[in-house]
C-alpha cells in the first residue's frame, strides 16, 4: 500500500533538508551559538522571573519561589511528624509490653 501523500510530500522535502542541516549542527560553530543562546534564554528568563517576583509582591502575592519555600516546609514539617508517630507508636507498644509483663 502506497503512502499517503502528505507522508511522501514530507518525505521529500526532508530529504532535501536533512543533510545539510544535519551538517550544520554538527560544526563547533552551531555548539557555540547554542551555548550563547542558551545563556541569554536564561539570564533573560531569570530576569523575566525577579521583576514578576517583584511585582507580586507589591501586590502582596507569593511569587513561585514563595510558594515553592513552603512547599519545601511543610514536606519537612509532615516528615518529621511522621518520625514522631512512629516515635510516639513505639513508645505505647513498650508501655504495653510492661504492662502486660507486670505480674498483678
């Protein structure tokens, strides 16, 4: 069964694209300027990112780093109770095993 003809259209003109832009990017040239782009996406995304910050705050809004932080604590704050559950648990498993040890 033949192709369906966007397939063979697209098949065409990736052959004729394919290998000079694969010849491209494989040069110290095309490495650089994805470097140099890559920086400038973001140092610029950065910048982008403290001004809106910023300008949430002034509104009294968390900004994502805000909400991120807390995040952060209250996944901290669960651990840590749940160290203290087990703690707690192990601690009335005891008290029960001296009771039940104590003769009468």
């Amino acid at each position: 069964m033949a192709a369906p003809l966007w397939r063979r259209a697209f098949d065409r003109v990736e052959r004729g694209l394919g290998k000079p832009l694969e010849s491209g990017v494989a040069t110290p040239e095309f490495a650089t300027l994805l470097g140099v782009v890559t920086c400038a996406r973001r140092d610029t995304g950065q910048t982008i990112d403290r001004a809106f910050a910023w300008w949430l705050h002034q509104w009294g809004m968390p900004a994502s780093r805000d909400v991120r932080d807390v995040a952060r604590s209250v996944t901290s704050v669960e651990r840590r109770l749940r160290e203290l559950s087990q703690q707690v648990e192990l601690l009335v498993e005891a008290a029960a095993e001296r009771e039940e040890s104590t003769p009468q």
